[in-house]
C-alpha cells in the first residue's frame, strides 16, 4: 500500500473575526503534502485507520429502507436510497466541517458566501483596473473642453483602453488571474467536501437544513455521540465525548491561547506619545499558523501528531534553528510580496468603509474586542459561536466603561473644533438649501462633507451630559460575562492605567482598521525582529506542553484543563503537582489568570452531560460545596454583610444596593426557537428542573431568597438583603441558561481568589510580625481550609499543601497584569 497523504493542507481554520475584516489572501495556500509521512501497512478493510487514532477508513451508514423494512448495506440501488461513507482521513477537518455547516447555515449559505467572495475578488481588480487605465480624467474634472454643452460619462472613458494597459498592470492580472483560478479550484473542491457534510447531516444525523436554524449546537453534538457506535469514527473508542470533538476541532487554537495565557504572543513594541502597544493583525496571524501548524515545515507531521523530533530534549537546539530559518524566510517572502499585498489592503479597505464612513462617520469611533483580546478573553475548548456571544454580551458595559473616560483638556478643544466645523457646514447647508447653484462651485460639497466628518468625529472626545461615574460597577459587568480581568483591575477600575490597559482589548475600530491596512508593511518586520529572537521558546513550548491522548493523537496539554498540572492552588485550593519536583516549574506550569479553572467550568456548564475527571470533578464539588454553605448562611441570616461570604459579595458587585430589578424570573430560560438559537452555548433550557443539582441559579431560586417575602427583616431590612439580590444580575428574560450560570460562577470564583488572596496577604503579615517562625500563621476569620470547605482529615488537607505561606518574591505574580498591559 502506497504512501498515505496528509490532508493537513485542507484543515480550514475557522477565523476568530471576519468582520469587514480584508481577506489575507496572498498568504492562504495551502501546505504541500508532508514528504516524511511514514507509509502505513496494509490491514484489513474493518480494521483500517490511520496513525494518530483516526477513523476506519471505510464507513457504511446503514439506513433504514421503509419499504422492505430492513437495513440498507450502504450503496445506492434503483429500490433502495444508500449513502457510502469513506476515506475520512482527517478527523480534525471532518468535525470542523460538520461545525462550520451548522454555523453558516447550511450547504447553500456556505456556497453562495464563497461564489461572491470570488466575485468580490474579480470586481475589486476589473473595477481598480478600470479606474486607473479607463478613465480620462482630465475630462472628468473639466481640465480638457469638448465641443459639447453637456459633458456624459462615455466623454470621460478612454476608447479601446485594453491595448493601452501599462506592463506593470498586465503583470498583475496575470497573476491575479492565477490566483484567482487557484481560488475557484480550491473552491470546488471545498464544495465537493461540504457537499458529503450535507449528505452527512441529512442521512446519519437525519437533520435537514430547514432544522439548522432550531437546533443548537449542543444538540448536533449529541446526535454525533449518538452515532458513534454505529459510525466508529473514532476506531479504538467506544464513545465520542463532546471534549474529543472540541480538542479536534480547536488543536491550534488551544495553542495559541496558551501562549498568549503564558505571555509569548502579541508582539510588543512602544509608540511615541501612544504608549505600549500589541499587534497580531489577521495577516500576522495567519503567518503564525503557517509557520506553526499547516505549514510544511510546520512542527506537525501530520493532522495528529506532532514531529517525533519535538518530544526529545537533545533535538530541541537543532530544531531552535531550523525553526529560526523558517521564520526568517516567511518574513523574507512577506517583504517580496508586500506590494501587492499592501495596495490590495487599501484597494479592499477603501471599497468596504468609503460608503460606511461617508453615511456614518461615527462608526470609525466604535469600539470592537483586538485579535489580541479575542485570544486573551478565549477560554480552552471554546467555539467560536460560544466565544462570539460571549464578548457581544459584554460589549455594552465595555462601551459604557471606555466611554466615561473622557480627557477634560481634549473635550474643550474638541467642542471648539466641532463648534468652528459646525458653524461652516451649517452655512454652506443654508445657501446650498437658497440656492442649488451654490452646489456647482468648486470644492463647496467636499467642504460640507468635510466638515461633517470633523463634528461627528469631536462627538467621541465630548463627554455623555447624561453620564453616571460607576467604573467599579461597569468592571464588574465586563467580568461577569469576559470573565477574565488581572487582579490588579479589582478596585482600580476607575484609574487611567487601568482604562489603557483594557483598551488594548477593547480598541477603537478605526485602530483596528489601521492596523489591517499596515499589517503587510509590520508583519515582516515582526516575524523577522521580534518572533525570530524567540524560535527557542515556540520549541520549547511545543516540547513541554503537548500530551499524547489516546484516540485523538497530540494536543495542547493546558486544553485538557488538568487542575493539579496547569490549575493555581490560589484559584481552586488544590494539591500542587508533585511531579514537577521543580518550584520554578511548578510555576510555569500554571495557566495563568485561573484560565484552566475559568475553562473547566465554562465547559461543564456548556456541557453538562460531559464527565470530567477526577481532579476536576473535584474541583468542581469543592466549589459547589462552598457555595451551599455560602447560601446556607445568607438563608439563615448569618454573615449577610460580611466580607467573607462570597455568594452575597458576587450577586452585590454587580448592582448598587439602592438600585432594584426584579429577579423573580432568575434561571428560568424562555422557549425559544428559530434563527439565532444556532449561536447560544450549551443546550438549550426550558424550565429551572432541567438545571444539574449543582447549578448556583436553580439554588438561589429554589431557596427562594429572590422573593420579596423571604428576608425582609433581615438585619438589612426588606430593602436591604432583597434589593441586594434582585439587583444582582438584571437579566429579563434569560435566554441563555449555560451563559446565566457562567457569569455568576465567574463572579464567584473570583471572590473566593480575592478572599484566597487576602488571606494569604493576611496570614504573611502575621507570619512575619506576630508569629514565631517555628509557628504557622493564625486568624480569626476562616482560614484557608475553611474557604474551600477541605476537612482536615481528608487527602487535601495531609502533606500541608493548603498553608499560608509568604510569597512576595521577586518574580511577577501570574495573576498580576501581563507585561503587555503594564504602563510606562
């Protein structure tokens, strides 16, 4: 049996944010197959797979023939409707598909979205062709007279322009013309592919694409589960779990989290009078990914498995160099081709904005999350839909947030400016209104046009006169739904250097837009100064944190959310891991910012059905418990105002006291169907009943400390405890039950990491002033045990791994802000 290829080339990325975003694709090709492919053995036809845990390589969907009322054998006959499935290669590329074909609505959706973008490609090089080589415009612009009274539009177009072209635009049609070719070829044969997912759909998981719009993704999911045995896409499984369809389908992405979870990415550099800022344009990323996973001198040797080379330590030097070589020719052929790529991002970018600049200029003030902070807010496993909903959720308290910040200096200039503009447009407005005539001047609508842009533009420095100073409460916010912020934002929400770091994930659209236009002026230079210097550490990171998982090959070993491995112990309260003997590496081994803890239990409630491991499911009993009893005392009036009952602190932070909404309806999802249910994380919930045990929203309903009823003479009266709570999380009606019950856990595990930090802050400075240093720390307040609930016989509390220790050292603290976010 001959050579197996890799169809790693054809593995489709799904883009993190293809909003108005210019399509980087001169950069797009695909990887040629890998040459060191080993050859597979020839094995009978049952039990054929490939290498890295794949599939059979021959499928056969049995489906039912009503008319002789038993199972067909696969093949399509004259009395009997068959679909034969086989050659499913890579897994990866599969289930990426069948997520893409949910998401994008479907076989013809996905085909039309594609035959317009390659008629978008020919209209944007026939229309600038047009406009540099078939355009008199000395005749447009009256510089040349015709002997006619009226001037038309064929006066100004050249006669048989086509002879005329210049070489240098003959050239770049030509190679246009190619690379458009290359793209309907490639195109087709996506189709092909997408075409046998739609069959797929239709025949084994017998869902139609009128269905797609009514059902989530979470449901397509269990629908796959639930052909597995049948299917055996994974062979040496028995089940399909909802993780091993997630790791595959983000096994890079999950590797780029982690490495801007660890600080190797974006890149850094200082502006003059700006600061501090990140780049990771699209164009930068995609080279990344090029380099790093699809490439042919990628670290990967196939779909599953990375390079043999990267798992032993004595070839981590020759790869360092190899991988520096690599990075410096990219950013060589970055540089070759940074003309035509450079004027297809102006030519691209003025066709999409110039319209939406012109009928809105106050769009370019609008703020959207960076790539970078895409990446930074993205929790390990999830989807891009998952992801989306998210940020969008927390868009307008973000917006809200940046807007508040207004320089007092800035807004009186801007006033004046907008002032002077204004005075001139609302004259040119009036005459032009008395008269049209005054329209046929020269400049005088360029001039109106003009100076609505400025006024519209001052409006983004002049503060709102409705505005209400609550930074602390709007941050609070933003974190219920990003569920990440440093712990250097909490109680400083309302500084400056707190509002620059953030816009570095939330920036001005016309930031962003700025950076894609100099992406291929940048991009070269930043592989070749800043990413080159570092090819020894993307060795290393690849040679420490990728893990070989049976059935599903090599993987990011931060995604599969190892708590005793990658957790903190200051935001799970677990055993460190004892088999990096190390501490140093100990501590290089934590995510950080409590990512694998954010993680784990957005997956969980994303999937509930899903089992996690021991470790984990520990975790996750371990905050449970803490929250009953946490509940248990707010029920019994007991600690309400206390600093140390972390339940009540999270429901309060959101909302001031005196301000109340009904919360009578908290956890109960409304029966929703049709489009856009497609785009909700988890399944979808009818009822409070159909909530786990473990849920903290069915808990407060059901002890029904959201009624008006229940604690009003509390020790801070009926307006007091009841406020408190109903005005927790304003939340009419919630659609999205798993989305619900992520912000209040990530609400509440950041108190308990506040609490954890206070005590360990606390019990240092006992330790250090009061204690004898052969004694341990001690407080009144709950110690360290108490906080998570770990009894002192148990296996958590022996081996004193849960003791207040001091550790101000010199190193930066994980939970502190990256240095990308530190000021000048």
């Amino acid at each position: 049996m001959g050579k197996k290829k890799d169809k790693a080339s054809y593995y489709q990325i799904i883009d993190d944010d293809t909003e108005s975003a210019p399509p980087q694709a001169f950069l797009s090709f695909p990887a040629p197959d890998d040459a060191g492919t080993s050859s597979v053995t020839a094995e009978p036809s049952a039990l054929r797979g490939d290498l890295f845990g794949g599939p059979p390589q021959s499928h056969e969907i049995l489906i039912q023939d009503p008319a002789e009322g038993e199972p067909s054998n696969g093949l399509k006959t004259s009395n009997r409707h068959r679909r034969r499935w086989d050659h499913i290669e890579n897994l990866d590329q599969f289930f990426t598909r069948v997520y893409e074909y949910h998401q994008r609505g479907g076989f013809w959706c996905m085909f039309s979205s594609e035959l317009f973008s390659l008629f978008q490609f020919i209209f944007v090089v026939c229309f600038t062709t047009f406009l540099l080589q078939c355009v008199d415009y000395d005749i447009l612009f009256k510089n040349k007279l015709i002997n006619r009274n009226k001037t038309t539009i064929a006066d100004a177009l050249i006669e048989s322009c086509a002879s005329q072209f210049h070489p240098f635009i003959v050239l770049a049609l030509l190679l246009a013309a190619v690379f458009w070719v290359f793209r309907a070829v490639r195109l087709m044969y996506q189709m092909i592919q997408h075409r046998e997912i739609s069959n797929f759909y239709n025949n084994a998981l017998k869902i139609s694409s009128q269905d797609l719009d009514n059902m989530t993704w979470h449901e397509v999911l269990q629908r796959l589960r639930q052909m597995q045995p049948e299917l055996e896409l994974i062979i040496n499984r028995s089940e399909l779990t909802e993780l091993d369809v997630y790791q595959r389908i983000l096994r890079h992405k999950n590797y780029l989290v982690a490495m801007v979870n660890k600080g190797m990415l974006p890149v850094k550099f200082e502006l003059p009078f700006v600061g501090q800022v990140s780049f990771l344009s699209n164009g930068f990323k995609l080279n990344l990914e090029w380099i790093l996973f699809s490439g042919p001198w990628s670290p990967w040797k196939g779909p599953y498995a990375l390079r043999d080379e990267y798992k032993n330590r004595e070839y981590l030097a020759d790869l360092a160099v190899q991988m520096d070589s690599i990075i410096f020719w990219t950013g060589v052929a970055n540089l070759v081709l940074f003309p035509v790529i450079f004027l297809y991002q102006i030519l691209y970018s003025f066709f999409s904005y110039a319209e939406l600049i012109k009928r809105e200029p106050g769009a370019l003030g609008m703020r959207r999350y960076s790539n970078y902070g895409r990446y930074y807010l993205r929790h390990f496993n999830e989807l891009d839909h998952e992801l989306k909903m998210r940020l969008n959720r927390g868009y307008r308290p973000a917006s809200q947030y940046m807007d508040m910040f207004v320089s007092r200096s800035a807004e009186i200039i801007a006033k004046n400016i907008a002032f002077v503009a204004g005075a001139f447009f609302a004259v040119l407005a009036v005459l032009s209104a008395w008269d049209e005539d005054v329209l046929q001047i020269e400049h005088v609508l360029t001039a109106m046009t003009v100076c609505g842009v400025i006024v519209v533009g001052c409006r983004v420095f002049i503060a709102d006169e409705n505005l209400v100073w609550c930074p602390e409460w709007l941050m609070n916010m933003i974190v219920a739904q990003v569920h990440y912020i440093p712990d250097s934002w909490k109680g400083h929400a309302h500084t400056d250097r707190v509002r620059q770091e953030f816009s570095q994930l939330f920036q001005f659209k016309v930031y962003y837009l700025l950076e894609e236009l100099f992406s291929p002026v940048i991009t070269p230079l930043a592989l070749i100064f800043w990413v080159r210097p570092r090819a020894r550490e993307l060795v290393d990171f690849f040679h420490r944190f990728t893990v070989d998982v049976e059935g599903l090959g090599d993987v990011c070993s931060f995604a599969q959310m190892d708590i005793r491995k990658h957790g903190d112990p200051k935001w799970n309260g677990a055993e460190q891991d004892t088999q990096a003997a190390d501490p140093v590496e100990r501590v290089e081994n934590r995510a950080n910012g409590g990512k694998i803890e954010m993680s784990l239990i957005h997956f969980t409630l994303t999937n509930p059905v899903w089992e996690p491991p021991m470790d984990a499911a520990q975790f996750l009993n371990r905050l449970r418990e803490n929250a009953e009893r946490d509940l248990d005392h707010m029920k019994e009036n007991q600690a309400v105002l206390g600093a140390d009952n972390a339940l009540l602190q999270s429901l309060t932070s959101l909302v001031p006291l005196q301000y109340p909404f009904q919360m009578s309806r908290l956890g109960v999802a409304q029966k929703v169907r049709g489009q856009g249910i497609s785009q909700m994380e988890g399944p979808l919930r009818t009822s409070s009943s159909a909530q786990k045990p473990s849920s903290l929203l069915a808990s407060l309903q059901q002890s029904g400390l959201l009624d008006h009823s229940v604690l009003g003479g509390s020790v801070m009266g009926a307006s007091g405890v009841q406020q408190s709570l109903s005005s927790a999380l304003p939340v009419a009606p919630i659609l999205d039950g798993a989305a619900a019950e992520m912000s209040l856990h990530a609400l509440y595990l950041h108190e308990l990491h506040g609490q954890r930090s206070r005590l360990r802050d606390y019990g240092s400075m006992t330790f250090n002033q009061s204690t004898p240093s052969h004694q341990p720390p001690s407080s009144t307040t709950r110690d360290d045990r108490q906080l998570w609930a770990v009894p002192e016989h148990s296996m958590m509390a022996r081996g004193g791994r849960l003791h207040l220790v001091d550790e101000s050292t010199n190193e930066r603290d994980e939970d502190d802000a990256p240095s990308v976010f530190r000021s000048s």
